[in-house]
C-alpha cells in the first residue's frame, strides 16, 4: 500500500515540478535564441546566484520544513513542533543575505555581466520566501493543489518572458524570474495555511530558546548540505566562466544544467515524497523497519530506471534539441547527452540521502556531502580546459562517488 501511494504522490509532484522545471528550460530555449551571449549569461548566471545564496540563507529549512511539517500533521501534540517558528525564521534568513549581498563589492558575484545589485538582492529574498512553504507542501503532501498553484506560476512567467524578449531586456527577464517566485511562494503557502489552519502557524511561530533548539536540532548539519549543495552548479559555472571561452562556455554550461536538473526531475519526485511517507510509517506503524527498507529499495530501483531511460531518449532526440536553441550559440548533440548521463548517477544518491535523514542520519550526510563537493571542485579544475564538458564530468563524477559511499551507509543502517 505505501509504495501505491509512494508513487501516486511522485506522480503528482512529477507534474508539479515538470510544470516549474519545464517551464524554467522553455524560457531558457527562449532567452537563447533571442539574446546575445551576454545577456543570455547575465540571465543565467542571475538565475544560478540567487538560487545558491538563499539557500545559504536557507540554512536546512527546506528538508527540515518537510519533515517538521510531516510530523506536524501526523503527532499529537502539534504545539511543539515549532513550524511557524521555522517560517520566520527562513524570512530573517533571506532578509539577512539580501542586505548582505547589496553590501558585497561591485563585480564579486556578477564579474562583467550586467546583473543590478539590488535586483539580485530581492531576487535571493524571493526564492528564500519559498523554501519552507515548498518543504510544507511536502511534508504535508499536498500535490494536487501545489501542481494548481505551479499552473498560474508557469503561464505568468512564460508570457512575462515573451514581453521581456519583445523589450530585448535581460534585465526585465529576471524581474520576470522573481515575481514568479514570489507567486509561487505566496500560493504554497496559502496551501499550507488552509491544511494546518492559521491559528496554528500563529502558535507555533514564536521564536524562543525551545523552537531555535527543536530546529536546529535538526536543522544544524542540513546547514551545511545546503551550502555544499547549492554552491556546487555556481561554482562549476564560475570556474567555467573564467577559463577559455569562458562566456560561450558558461553559457553552454547553464543549458546542460538546466538539461541535467530536468532529467532528475521525475528521480528527483520520488526521492522527495519518500522522506515525509517514511516519516509517516515511523509515526503510525512503529514498524521494524521491513517496510521501510521495501520502500527504499524500490524507490532506488525505479529512480535509477526512470534517470537510464530519460538518459536515453533525451540523448537520441539531442540533434532536435540543438536546433531549438537557435545558431547564436553553439551546441552539440553531444553535449545533451553527457548531461543527461551525468544526471543518473544523481538519482539514487538523493533517494538514498533521504532516507538516511529521515532516520536521523543528518550528520552522517552532511559528511558525504563534504566528500561529493571536494571531487566536484577537483574535477572540474582537472578539466577546465575543456570547457563545458568540464561541468558534465565534474558533476558525473562526483555524483557516481556520492551514490557508491551513500549505498554502502545505508546498508550498514539497515535501510537496503
């Protein structure tokens, strides 16, 4: 029964995120076809910035929120566990980072691009409001009503793009870029609100010595994968971006990227309901942990059938996904096909990842996190003089190290 479930949940949330990411690859097709290499990198390399600084900001809230908020829903005692106090405490975050990056040196994070400082700024508040809101949604597991909200995102930030491009405007494209965010954001969290009920955000969202410990409890070592996590794309990309042909390149990069993230997409939905519905059968059944390990292996199996065989489609339709990116930049097939096979090792990493936090095992990730990181950093400085194929092998092979080291802790555990 929980994997019918598992998968009916994956389904929802495939379409939710195929919505988000989806639409993310559309405006990039776009953006590049209609855009000089400056603005299409200035476009990108906005998008990549503030999305790695607010989940500094972001300090673990989004895993956390997705568990808290699970426990939230199934415990008794619902006034401590500190969720609204995890919200405000996500909004103080964001507000930090964005003064923080106003007051950063001119051209530290932009280098030559045209990027306004104060437009990064919001844009880092923005995705910061919608971290702990995106984990509610599931650890609450309210996919029907989030793929709703995912809807209205996508239609205003498609046409907001085509208005940017008819105004030739990198800059009115990123504009776009926040106010989705921010739509975004505002939707899941009504979503939440109408689930859990105002009242009991409202008694929970007090900041205290109690609530500061119960999240960082938590919280403390997802801080750090956070970090490690977002900062890996920015700084492949920056590296990329200084070595030879570096504009061309990064912009090269932030296509297979977004490539890559796209073919984790439906991986990515199983390996993100799997932490809330393991939650759940700790809590209800207090179980000996048999079904728990069904549903970790099976979830391995079909993330990393799902990435094989995205892999494979998306490889052999590569020479049409070249053409749709227009001749202002060149692409080859191939290239497609080394981030989507970069992308597999990735699957089972994250699934694997969550179910060892979700038993407690924050810390023992955040160590494998540190290892993943230091082999990305490694390779790709080994191969920067290759360019953008420097990103494919750099995050293939730091991906396939964190898969081999996650399985082998998790079967120590007892979770395969």
């Amino acid at each position: 029964m929980s994997n019918k479930i598992l998968i009916k949940n994956a389904a929802w949330s495939a379409a939710n995120h195929l919505l988000t990411r989806g639409g993310l690859v559309v405006v990039s097709i776009v953006l590049a076809r209609n855009l000089d290499s400056s603005g299409f990198a200035a476009y990108s390399l906005f998008q990549l910035t503030i999305t790695m600084i607010a989940t500094y900001a972001a300090l673990g809230f989004g895993v956390t929120a997705s568990r808290f908020f699970a426990e939230f829903q199934v415990g008794e005692d619902v006034t401590s566990n500190p969720v609204g106090a995890l919200w405000l405490l996500s909004l103080l975050g964001g507000m930090a980072a964005a003064l923080i990056t106003v007051a950063l040196p001119n051209g530290l994070i932009e280098g030559d691009l045209n990027i306004p400082r104060w437009l990064l700024a919001f844009g880092i508040f923005s995705v910061s409001f919608g971290v702990v809101p995106a984990g509610a949604i599931l650890g609450l597991e309210q996919y029907k009503r989030a793929f709703s909200v995912a809807c209205f995102t996508t239609i205003f930030l498609l046409y907001g793009t085509y208005m940017a491009v008819k105004a030739q405007s990198p800059v009115s494209a990123m504009w776009v870029l926040v106010i989705s965010n921010i739509i975004n954001a505002a939707g899941n969290f009504l979503v939440t609100i109408h689930v859990v009920g105002l009242d009991s955000m409202l008694n929970t969202a007090r900041i205290s010595k109690g609530s500061v410990r119960s999240i960082y409890s938590f919280a403390g070592p997802m801080v750090g994968v956070s970090l490690l996590s977002a900062s890996g794309s920015w700084l492949v990309g920056r590296i990329i971006l200084s070595g030879p042909s570096g504009t061309e390149n990064f912009a090269l990069y932030a296509i297979g990227v977004q490539w890559m993230a796209l073919a984790l997409f439906l991986p990515g939905m199983v390996s993100r309901v799997l932490l809330p519905r393991l939650v759940r059968v700790q809590f209800e059944r207090q179980e000996d942990g048999s079904e728990s390990r069904k549903l970790v292996t099976s979830s391995v199996i079909l993330v990393l059938a799902l990435a094989s065989l995205i892999a494979v489609m998306g490889s052999a339709l590569s020479p049409w996904l070249t053409g749709l990116y227009g001749a202002s930049i060149s692409i080859t097939p191939w290239m497609f096909a080394g981030f989507l096979v970069a992308a597999i090792p990735s699957a089972p990493a994250n699934t694997v990842g969550n179910a060892i936090v979700a038993r407690n095992g924050q810390l023992t990730w955040l160590v494998v996190t540190c290892l993943w990181f230091f082999f990305l950093v490694t390779l790709t400085l080994l191969f920067s003089d290759l360019g953008v194929w420097a990103g494919a092998l750099s995050h293939g092979g730091a991906s396939l190290v964190l898969t081999v080291v996650s399985i082998y802790l998790a079967r120590r555990r007892g979770l395969l």
